[in-house]
C-alpha cells in the first residue's frame, strides 16, 4: 500500500516538472517570436572597429557614429562635438570628391570605393554595408599594398605622377573626381595648401567640353600677380572627361614680345617719310606706314583689306602712281620678274610720274618669305641735281666762250674743270680721260710744249700748299716761240685756278717777263 501511494507521489510530481518546463518552454518561445518581430536593429557591439585594422576605419548605424579606430577619432576630433556621417563627408569632401552624401547609398551599392583625388595621397575610401551598420576604412591603394597587383598600373600611376604637366578628371559639371601630382602642386600654388582641389582651376566652355577641342586658357597667379597660360585638352570619357594642360606661358610671353616689338616698329615706321609695304610669303600685304598712303594715294581701306601684291601695283597703275607701261600684256610678267628681283634684294627703280614726281622705288627681302617695298619721293633732290646740272653746263657754256685758256685744280690736286680754250692751247681732252688727271700730269704737258722754267714746280707747290695763297703771275716760252702769261688765283675752299694768255694779251698788272703779285685773295 506504502509502495503504491509512493508511485503516485512520483508520478504527480513527475507531472509537475513536465507542465512547469513545458511552461517554461512556451513562454520563452513567446519571448523569442516577439524579439524576432521585433524592428528594433541588433546592438552593433559585434562589430569593434578598433579590432580590424590600424587604419582609419568608422562604423555608423544610419547617420550616427558608433565607432571609430583611435586614427578615426584623432580625424574627426569627436571629443569637442559630437561626429556623425555629414561630419566624416566635410573631412573627406576635398580629398575624395566621391563619396556618398548619404549612407543609403552604400546599402544600395553594397560596396564603394573611391580613390583619393590626389594620386600623391596613395589612399582609398572603402565604403561597405555588413548587417546594417555602414563600415568606412581609409587605407592605402591596392597599388601600394598588394604586391602582386598588375605592373603595368603601377607604372602608370608613377608616369602620370612623374608628368611634368596638370592632368585631372572632372564630370559632367567640371568638378575635379582625380588629378595627378602637378596638377595638385599647381592648387596649392594658386589656392594655397589644403584647399579644395575638387573645384577646377580651369574655367572650361561647355563648348570645349561637348567638343573635345583644345583652349587656350589663362588662370590667375596670386604669387607673381600675372596670369598662367595653358592649353587645354579635353578628351571625353563615359562618366566625365579627362583634360590634359600644357604649360605655354614662353609661347605667350614671346608672342607679347613679338607684339611690342611689332608695334614699337609701327610707331617707328609711322615717323618715316619714306612708304613702306611689307607683303609676306603668299604675297599679301601684311603691313604698311601712313607714309605709304601718302605717297601712293591709296585709300586706308584698300590696305587694310590686305591686297595681294598684283593687285597692289594694279591699283598704283589705275591711280597714275608708276609708269604707264608701254605694253599692258607684259606688264603682268614684268610684275613678276619685279618679284622675284626684290626678293634677292636686287630691284631699284626711279618712277618718273605723269604728274611730274619722282619716286625712287626698291625691292628688299624680308624674313620668312616675305618682301618689303620702300617708296621715296626724291623730287626735290632730283630737282635740285637738274638745276645744279644745268648751272654747271650754263657755267660751262660760259667759261668755254672766253679766250684765255682756264684749268681749276682741287684741294688734292686733281685737276676738276678746264675750258675749250684750255684743251685747244694744250691739246689735251681732260673729260675723255679714264683715269684721274692731277696738277704732276698738267704740269709734265706744259714742260713738254715749252722751253724749261721754274715755273711749274712753283705752281705745284701753290696748288699743294695750305697757308699764305697770293695770287701771282710769270711768263713762260712756248717752244713754238709763242710767249704766255700765266697767271696764279688761289679760290676758297682750297682749290686753284690757273689761266694762259698769249702775249699779244698783255697783262694789266704788271710788265711782262717778271714773276709778279696778282692781288690777295
């Protein structure tokens, strides 16, 4: 009876335990389905940043930091305020122009890498999304790190670093996403060290960009406080464009000296008298002085228009401004073989023009081609040398109708003017001569025709001398027995006139046979 009341006891018992677990068990289940339903995120504490790596690495849960490696903090100096996800984007903005504005987009993506805009950085952004929170690490780029990485990279990285010229990448607004090292160099010289280099230094045209062509392009230089010269290539990419820049600050700076010396030789040239058309190698007219409008009567517009050089000299012949040619046909040629004579330097021309001016016209050669032409009135010389020419044939005229036999030596003693009485007495033509006749020549002629005198030396050593020149006459014989007066005139300047009259002429100053005074001069 004990046994059978103790066998229930055990069984109820039993039964206890089972309902009280069974209890235990459902409530847990209960506790566990209404955790699970639960849209409240798991704690992040499983992920640790500062157990993954050494470098810069930051977890966030939406936009709010959770962690960060002791670099990651140092970074962001989240001891002064509080950091979040806008916080890490304003540090990285200026390095890494691409990364996310807003965490969803690495949810979406799953994965995101971004490189440092500047390639001397060597440092990549990776954005990954594990179990809801979004991981961000800063470390260095695979190129640096892993050793089996493609070499032929590498090398482009270190030419494209090593280029001495900006090369930069920027979308479809021309925000700068990668630049090498020049180009980084380059906005910290114009912006200063630690600006912003995702806005680019070159304002480029959409113009440039849509096209693919290259500009000219200038950026200011706050250093030297002059503009930088570059062209700029731009080479369009599906996601942006890649541009190139050229430093031409020589080309610009000797293209200004070019200009001012150019325009330092147009003040020159507008101050000279004389016409001057330059025509370059396609025979255009490239450059011209007021003079020449002066001159030629050409209107401004006509040159400015940059006439070629056959109509340049047509429209002198329209306006009477050269000679008429006597055959239009081989004017055309004429005009060439003019050409080709200025372009050795070979032409020389004196214009006499219908309306009575002289224009000496000539023909140069000029750098790279070109040929330039002078145009200089010489009316007035030409006019002065006829009237001096016709006054010495007038005083030619004059001096050859008078008896007395007249020779004048210059200051060196050659002999510059003789009469026809003169060549008659002496039988001598000083003006067919070829070579120079001097006052030893004439002397030696007179010795010849007449008997032996002093007289010769003496007037040698008159047309030689410089000081005390008195006039004086002698007598001499003739070996024909003709007696001759000869009488010594000294002239300013130097020069001396020495004249013979026959005897039957006696001289009125003083008895003949005699050296005698002939007045001071």
């Amino acid at each position: 009876m004990a046994d059978s009341d103790n066998g229930a006891a055990i069984m109820e018992f039993l039964s206890l335990s089972d309902l009280a677990i069974l209890a235990v068990i459902c409530i847990g289940s209960s506790v566990a389905a209404v955790l699970w339903l639960s849209p409240r995120r798991p704690p992040a504490p499983q992920i640790r940043a500062s157990a993954l790596t050494s470098d810069m690495v930051f977890l966030f849960d939406g936009v709010d930091l959770i962690d960060a490696t002791t670099a990651g903090h140092r970074m962001l100096e989240s001891g002064k305020d509080p950091a979040d996800w806008t916080t890490l984007r304003r540090k990285l903005m200026q390095n890494f122009p691409g990364f996310p504005a807003d965490p969803d987009d690495i949810r979406i993506k799953g994965r995101i890498l971004i490189p440092a805009i500047d390639t001397k950085l060597a440092k990549d952004a990776i954005c990954e999304w594990i179990d809801g929170i979004a991981r961000v690490e800063l470390r260095k780029n695979r190129a640096e790190t892993d050793t089996a990485f493609s070499p032929e990279l590498e090398i482009l990285r270190v030419a494209m670093d090593s280029a001495p010229y900006p090369v930069w990448r920027a979308d479809a607004q021309g925000n700068v996403h990668w630049c090498n090292a020049a180009y980084a160099a380059l906005a910290s010289r114009i912006h200063g060290k630690g600006s912003d280099t995702t806005t680019s230094l070159f304002k480029l045209t959409q113009d440039a960009q849509d096209k693919g062509l290259k500009r000219r392009v200038s950026i200011p230089d706050p250093t030297c406080d002059k503009k930088l010269w570059y062209d700029v290539t731009v080479v369009e990419q599906p996601e942006g464009f890649l541009c190139y820049a050229v430093d031409i600050n020589a080309v610009v700076d000797a293209e200004i000296a070019q200009r001012n010396f150019v325009q330092t030789l147009a003040k020159t040239f507008a101050q000279l008298s004389i016409g001057l058309a330059i025509f370059d190698r396609n025979r255009q007219l490239a450059l011209f002085n007021p003079a020449l409008i002066d001159l030629t009567s050409l209107p401004a517009d006509f040159l400015s228009a940059r006439p070629n050089l056959l109509t340049f000299f047509d429209r002198l012949r329209d306006r009477s401004m050269m000679p008429e040619p006597k055959n239009y046909r081989s004017w055309r040629d004429r005009m060439t073989g003019l050409v080709e004579a200025a372009a050795v330097g070979n032409y020389q021309e004196t214009w006499t023009l219908p309306s009575g001016s002289v224009y000496s016209v000539s023909g140069r050669p000029h750098p790279d081609g070109a040929v330039a032409f002078l145009f200089e009135d010489i009316t007035a010389e030409i006019t002065l040398t006829r009237r001096f020419r016709s006054e010495l044939e007038l005083g030619q005229s004059v001096m050859d109708t008078l008896d007395d036999a007249i020779v004048v030596f210059s200051p060196d003693g050659a002999l510059a003017f003789s009469n026809e009485a003169y060549n008659q007495m002496w039988e001598v033509d000083p003006d067919r001569s070829f070579a120079q006749v001097t006052v030893v020549d004439a002397t030696r002629s007179w010795q010849d025709r007449c008997i032996a005198t002093p007289l010769w030396g003496e007037i040698r050593d008159f047309v030689d001398s410089r000081e005390n020149r008195a006039g004086w006459w002698a007598e001499a014989h003739r070996r024909t027995g003709d007696m001759l007066v000869c009488t010594i005139h000294p002239i300013p300047s130097g020069a001396t006139m020495v004249s013979f009259r026959r005897q039957r002429d006696t001289p009125s100053k003083g008895p003949p046979g005699q050296k005698t005074l002939a007045g001071d001069v």
